[in-house]
C-alpha cells in the first residue's frame, strides 16, 4: 500500500469511537537507524486558544495500531481518550 493511499484514511480510537483527523493531517515520527514508523503526531487543536498559538500534537505509537482498513486507521490506547 502507498502512503497516498493511507492519506485519506480516518483515525479513531477503539476505546471509545474517538475520531482523530485524517493521517494526512499527521506527522509520522520515524526511527532513522532502522527506517521504522515508530508514532503517529496528530494535531491536537481542541486546547488552542488562537489561530497563532503553538500546535500541539498527539502522539500515538505504532504499536498501538490494531488495524488499517480500506477507509479507517484503528488504535487502542486510553490514555488518547476524547
């Protein structure tokens, strides 16, 4: 599968349904020495006061990741709850 592909594809939590953007908004944290995804940076724009104030992102492990489906990306972790 192409990272084009993954783009489009709806992140959400399967603790709680939580929907968290497209993996096209997201940044994806990559461990240089072995070429391995090792999280997920979503933009967290639920604490942001003004359209100038810092970005804050969420950062969600790879290892988290249950299932990538042909619409959906799923994760499990409570501490991501919304």
């Amino acid at each position: 599968m192409r990272l084009s592909a993954l783009g489009e594809k709806e992140i959400v939590n399967l603790t709680d349904g939580g929907r968290f953007g497209q993996l096209a908004d997201a940044e994806l944290l990559v461990d240089e020495k072995f070429g391995k995804i090792k999280a997920i940076l979503l933009p967290d724009y639920r604490y942001q006061k003004g359209f100038f104030s810092g970005r804050n992102y969420l950062q969600i492990q790879w290892s988290s990741i249950k299932k990538i489906g042909s619409d959906i990306i799923i994760f499990e972790d409570e501490e991501h709850l919304d």
